[in-house]
C-alpha cells in the first residue's frame, strides 16, 4: 500500500540550502533546495537579476505576443549565437543527410525561433498562475499513469529536451505533481529560481547524481521523469545508432533505474500546439528491459527518434549529441 511521502525542511546553517527529509515507505532521501543567500546581490549577479526581472514582467504579456517576440528573439539568436548555430546545423547534417539543403536550414531557422520563444517560456512555466497553464494546456493519455498507479507500481516517464520543456513541466505537475532528474545551474542565483519554478506545481527535483533517491522515489509508487537522449560521457553508455549516426553514445541509466525500480515505463513528449502546450503520454516498450542493454538502448532511441519528428522543430538540435565517440572510431564529428 503506498505511503504518503512526508516534508520535513531544515535550514543548513552557512549553507544556503534547504534540506528537505522525504520519507518515502521507511527510506529518507535528502533533497537539497536552494535558498536565499544574501552574496546574490552582489554585483557579479546584477546582470541575472536584470534578466530575470525581464523575464518575469514580458510573462505578464498576452500569449500570443509572447510567441511573436519569441520568434524574433529567436531570429537574433541565430544571428549572435553563432556557436550553438553551427553546432545545430552539423546536427542536422548528420542526422538527416538526405534531407535537401534548403529545407535543413528552414528547419535550422525554426528551431532558433523555437529557442527564442523557449526562453520566453522559461517564465510562463515559473510564474504564470494555475489558472492561465490550464487555459493554455492539456495532458494526453494520463490514463497510462493511472493504470500503472493502480498496481502500487512507480511510473519511470522518459521524455526528450524538446524546448518548450520549462512551461510543459508545469503543465505535467498540474495533472499529477511529479519528481523530476535535473542538472544543478551553474550560477546560484539562476538555480534558485529554476528549481522553484520547476517544482512550483511538482513535488521536488533530484539532482543527477542521486540515482539511490530516484529508485527510493520509484519505489515508493512516484511518478518520476528521465530525459536519457543527451550525451553524457563514455561511462555506462552503449553506441547504437540513433537517425543516420550509426554510434551514437546512448546511457544506460534507462535500463538501471527500470530495472531496479519497482515501475513501469512511459513515454512522456512534451509539445507546443498552436494554442498552446499538451503533454503527450505514450505506453512504454514491451518486454522493457529485456536484459539486453543493447538491443534495449537501440529499442529506446528508435522510440525517441518517433518522439523527435512530431515537432523536430521543437527538439534542442545545439546540443552535442554526437560528442562522445567510440574508442575504436576516435574522429570527432565538431
């Protein structure tokens, strides 16, 4: 029988962290959420507060003109990110060779304004009120939640970084208040407010490294979310193929977290629709983990490959996806 997690906070003294005590079925796991620290008025974090109190005040706007001045954001990205341009076009080159030229670079040009506009959603997602996410959003095949809830069962949810992921985090929190795996910001300040925003309607973020709280999170009937379609090092990864780039340096925490969980899986596509934003969730793979990590890794990226042509638009074509190659095969692909 699933037992309801209880919240105990305490205050770290000199630390600036929130440590929260979850007791999940007997197990504590420790949860560190950031908290005010005086030093982030230091002047060094000027230019965040300026960017941030930016990013709250255009939230106020109407939708639809939030969208337009995220496309033009996201116009002059393209023309002043010249990195994470060129870094998206070799993707693409890579990923779809026989795609014409012409219609890479108009999906290369979709996916700066997507950017653009994701950087406008960032606040939409932290400080929109539950009214105005529910106006704009709906969630898709929860039935596939409750059905695995219902055999006392954690629900593992793999999603990809599809960009409008900061505003569909609140929608899917909305539904049901989830756990979600995340990398800590770098700059405090930003990490302060991301994980506030992030867990505004969700239950607590787990840093990547806490694979123990994950499974107790999971174990204890929670539904918890994993993105495994980044590049996370040569380190308990298979190279399977994933579109056109046939070694592709795919994780395995997947086939840990599924194995050792008491869960089952689903897949979890996060999208921006003309009005608005729905969650779309999908029945995990069958026989899922098989034992054959693998074939497993090369099941679950041709999964994610389906997910990313839904809206390929919308997918985080700047991140270095094919950075890790094998020891055999050492020529970089940057």
């Amino acid at each position: 029988m699933r037992i309801e997690s209880k919240l105990k906070l305490a205050l770290v003294s000199g630390l600036g962290i929130q440590c929260a005590q979850i007791i999940c079925r007997g197990s504590i796991l420790h949860i560190r959420q950031p908290a005010f620290e005086w030093s982030f008025l230091l002047p060094k974090y000027w230019l965040t507060w300026i960017g941030i109190a930016f990013m709250y005040c255009i939230s106020w706007l109407p939708y639809k003109l939030q969208i337009v001045l995220g496309r033009l954001l996201g116009k002059v990205l393209g023309k002043v990110a010249k990195s994470r341009m060129k870094v998206g076009k070799r993707n693409l080159e890579l990923c779809f060779p026989d795609m014409p030229e012409g219609e890479r670079e108009t999906l290369l040009k979709k996916n700066m304004e997507s950017a653009g506009i994701a950087l406008l959603e960032t606040g939409m997602g932290w400080w929109w009120p539950d009214w105005r996410v529910k106006k704009r959003s709906k969630t898709a095949g929860f039935e596939h939640v409750e059905a695995i809830l219902a055999k006392g069962k954690g629900v593992f949810g793999i999603a990809i970084h599809n960009m409008n992921l900061e505003m569909n985090c609140r929608v899917m929190g909305l539904t049901h208040p989830s756990i979600v795996f995340y990398r800590r910001h770098n700059n405090p300040v930003m990490e302060y407010f991301q994980y506030r925003g992030r867990a505004r309607s969700n239950k607590y973020l787990i840093h990547k490294r806490g694979v123990k709280d994950m499974l107790q999170s999971l174990d204890s009937g929670e539904f918890c979310m994993y993105l495994p379609d980044q590049d996370f090092g040569p380190k308990r990864c298979e190279f399977v193929p994933l579109f056109a780039v046939p070694d592709t340096a795919t994780t395995t925490g997947t086939l840990l977290f599924a194995e050792n969980a008491n869960c089952e899986s689903v897949f979890v596509l996060p999208l921006r629709t003309e009005d608005g934003y729905v969650v779309k969730i999908m029945p995990g793979l069958d026989n899922f983990p098989s034992g054959d990590h693998r074939n497993d890794v090369t099941r679950l990226n041709k999964k994610i490959e389906e997910m990313i042509m839904q809206a390929p638009e919308q997918y985080l074509w700047m991140h270095k996806r094919f950075k890790t190659r094998p020891h055999d095969n050492p020529s970089a692909l940057y």
